[in-house]
C-alpha cells in the first residue's frame, strides 16, 4: 500500500487481507478480463450495497477505527493502482 509508511500497521495488514479477499472473488469469477474493469464492478457493488444499508463515505477516516466497507474500499484502490504487477495478478 502506498501510504503504508502513514498507516497503522493493523490497517496495512487488514487491507492487505481485504485485497486477497477480493482478488480471489475476482479470479474465481472473470479471470480473462481486465484487472481495473473487475476491480470497477466490484468497488461499484460494495458502493451499491453499502449505500442500500445506509453507509456513505467519511470525509475523514480515521484508518485505526475503520470499517469493513472503508477497508474494503482501500484494498481495491490499491489493488487497481498495483493490477500491473505480475505477482498481483487477478488471474487464478
């Protein structure tokens, strides 16, 4: 993660466990399409459902006390901004 140096070691690691979580839905489901098309729709139904039960986005996370739905969030962003890197590959 590239604020990895800003964050709380917890938050790393549980946005990194967000990220395998969502690469493994994402391979097992479309693994020929294109990483940031993927990445899209699923941050899109994250949105759709969270926004459905209420949740809107903070202006201002405060990372150590994050939800589910704000890490989940975070994961695909950082995996969209690394879907270039070999060892991160959607594919299964």
């Amino acid at each position: 993660m590239a604020t990895s140096a800003l964050a709380p070691v917890g938050v790393v690691a549980a946005i990194d466990q967000h990220a395998a979580s969502v690469r493994d839905i994402l391979a097992y489901g479309a693994p020929a399409a294109a990483a940031a098309v993927l990445l899209a729709g699923y941050a899109r139904g994250v949105l759709d459902e969270a926004a459905a039960h209420g949740w809107s986005l903070p202006s201002i996370v405060e990372w150590a006390h994050a939800d589910w739905t704000t890490l989940r969030l975070a994961a695909v962003c950082d995996l969209a901004r690394r879907s270039d890197e070999p060892e991160l590959a959607l594919e299964a």
